[in-house]
C-alpha cells in the first residue's frame, strides 16, 4: 500500500512572484504617493492585458464577481437570462443582484458546458441574454450560441474565469460574444491575488463599464450614471504586472504535469480526463477528472475522502448544482428533471492538484493512489465473490 504524501497537496497553489519584486512595486507606489483610482500600475496592467489577450477593450475590476454584475448592469438587461447550473456560484449571483431570472438549460456531457443545442427552446419573450461559462477551460459553441443570439436578438455574455489567454480556432476567447468576464483570483493562472476583468469590443459599452466602476463619475462633480466602487488598487495591479511574467514558464510547467497526469490515467477504467485541449487551446487552469462509478468501483466523494487519507485535497468543482440552491427550486427549468445530464457530471467531476511547483513524481503518485484504490476494489470484489462461492 502506497504511503500518504509527508506535506499537503492542495489541489491548486497561487502563482507568486518573487518577494522581492513585489516589495519593489510596493516601493514604487508608496513613492508615487497613487494607490488607487487609476494609477500607473493599473494602467499599465490594462495595456499588458489587452495585448496578450489580444482584445480591443479591457476594463479592470477589484474581483471578478463585481465585474460580471456591472457587465450585465452595462447591458440593460431585463427578464430572463438562459446560463448553465453547473458554474461557481457568483455566476447566477451576479444575476440575482441585477434583479434577472436564471434560466437553466442542461450541459454538454463531452464539455461539461451550456448545450447550445437545448437553448433555442428555453428562449421566451422573456428573454433577453444567454449566459455561457467555458467550464474548466473547455470553451462554449461559440459559433452556435451567436447564431442563436442573432437569431433572437440576444446578447451574450461569457463567464471566462477558466480561459485566461485561451483561442478558438486562433481567435482570442475575449472576442467572442457582447462581453467575457475574467478572474484573477489567487486560484487562478493569472492573478491579482483577488480581481478581474471585463473584455468588449464596443468603444462605447467600454467607456459605459468605466463608468459604472467608478460611481457613475464623470468627473468629480457629475455623476452621470448609479454605479458602484469596483476598482482594482494599485497594489493588485502592482501584483499583477509581475505575475504576467510568469504565465507563460507556469503554462509549460503545467503541460508537462498534464502529460504526465494523461499517461498514468490511461487504461484505469472509469476514468476520464475532462480537461484534454493543449497549447493555446487550453487555459491550463484545471485538471479535471470524472470518475464512472460503475466502471471504476467507487464513487466520486468516496475517492475524494480516501485521497484526503493520502494528504491529497482534490475538490468536487462545482458541487453542488447552482439550480439545487434553494431560492431556486421553484423555477420550472431548475427541476432535476430538466438537467439529467448536470446531475449526473455533478457527482462524476473531480479537479485534482495541478500546478506548476507540483512535481512530476507527486504527479505519479498521485496517479498510483487512483489505480491502486480501483485496484484494491476489485480484489475486494473477488474476496467477496469467493466467500459466497464457499
């Protein structure tokens, strides 16, 4: 039996800079005497930002959440908005704060993301936006979900909080739709330790979001529009800048946990790697498993429990469904039996340890750790049936 791990393996580990560097950053805005309201670092972050997401527009937010509230805020929305239940829960939350009703529609089981396929028949005249999620890194049909927005004249919006840097067909994810929201949480490729974005391609629903973030000022002395405060401080984008310079060393370390992960999992039954697109293709955000219970022997929250056994913290992302929260059960579109394919990946998906400090070794043993259970099942299985045989 394989040993457990001496120290904790977390299932994800914030990339940071040199101490050092940081401190320097932290001298230069100290020196600058400017820590907030659009600084040097924050304006220098937002160009950096813009040319290696390759987008026309960035606006940046004190944390993602409050970004994608004010996006949809910028929109006008008003009714229903067509979104996935199987996405972190500040995705329907910003929804809630807006005074708009979800609507969920079932996933993609390859994917895990919004079936684009089972939109159109949700849409009412009610409604007035689709609401995708590039779950995992895995991105949406983008090119279906516009077809059915210019269809019915809806707008889109994308919760990108796992696609940072991410291409569809060497498009940039940032263009795609009205709007995508970033996040740059600590747990996040790229991170401000908390913060996000917003990317358009619309001047004017830019200059809007700037707006919005910032009280609805103007100027000091005209208040153009009800805002809110969710500006990024100097020391995030301070922060930021130097994490920049790290994404794309910490995206070639993660490939190689990647193929390390992919090989050592292949051939164990009831196992499939979810998080299989490379290059720039992939955010390199999450690894994430499924695991097939009938094929595998154990369920998902068992192997969960057993690995925390080992010192390994994996997480059920996401768990639980955002349509079995309670102030949803009403709805006609949360029922489980409208989202068979959610119930059934919301029990299955394990996201297990995946950084770039990760060592390939750990990496292996981990992989160890999930045959040797499925392994010990099945001579379990065949005590079992030779007792009963006796």
């Amino acid at each position: 039996m394989l040993s457990p791990f001496k120290d904790p393996i977390y299932v994800t580990r914030p990339l940071l800079p040199d101490a050092q560097k940081v401190n320097q950053k932290i001298n230069e805005i100290w020196k600058s005497k400017w820590v907030t309201n659009n600084g040097q670092q924050h304006k220098e972050l937002e160009i950096q930002l813009q040319e290696y997401l390759n987008v026309d527009h960035i606006s940046l937010f004190n944390n993602g959440t409050l970004a994608l509230l004010l996006g949809l805020k910028a929109l006008n929305l008003k009714g229903e908005v067509i979104t996935t239940p199987f996405t972190f829960p500040a995705t329907v939350q910003a929804l809630d704060w807006n005074g708009l009703t979800p609507v969920f529609c079932d996933i993609d089981s390859n994917t895990l993301n919004i079936d684009a396929n089972k939109i159109e028949a949700l849409i009412t005249e009610n409604t007035s936006a689709i609401l995708g999620v590039h779950v995992f890194g895995n991105p949406c049909d983008v090119y279906k979900i516009n077809e059915i927005a210019e269809k019915y004249n809806l707008k889109v919006i994308y919760d990108g909080a796992h696609v940072f840097g991410t291409t569809v067909d060497g498009k940039p994810i940032g263009s795609f739709g009205d709007m995508t929201m970033f996040s740059f949480h600590a747990t996040k490729l790229f991170n401000t330790v908390e913060g996000g974005a917003l990317t358009v391609n619309d001047k004017n629903l830019h200059q809007k979001l700037n707006l919005l973030k910032n009280f609805g000022l103007a100027s000091p002395e005209d208040v153009v529009l009800s805002g809110l405060n969710a500006k990024m401080n100097e020391v995030q984008a301070g922060i930021g800048l130097e994490v920049l310079k790290l994404v794309d060393e910490e995206r070639l370390k993660r490939d190689k946990i990647k193929q390390t992960y992919e090989r050592k999992l292949a051939g164990i039954p009831g196992i499939r790697v979810l998080t299989t697109l490379q290059n720039e293709c992939s955010s390199y955000q999450y690894f994430v498993i499924e695991i097939d219970r009938e094929k595998y022997g154990r369920s998902r929250d068992w192997v969960h429990e057993e690995l925390n056994k080992y010192n390994v913290f994996t997480r059920k992302y996401f768990y639980p469904l955002c349509s079995d929260f309670e102030w949803y059960k009403h709805l006609e579109s949360a029922q489980p039996k409208n989202l068979p394919k959610a119930q059934k990946s919301v029990n299955q998906v394990l996201s297990i340890p995946f950084y770039g400090e990760l060592e390939l070794e750990s990496a292996e043993k981990i992989c160890a750790i999930l045959k040797e259970i499925h392994v010990g099942f099945l001579e379990e299985t065949e005590y079992q049936l030779g007792g009963d045989i006796l």
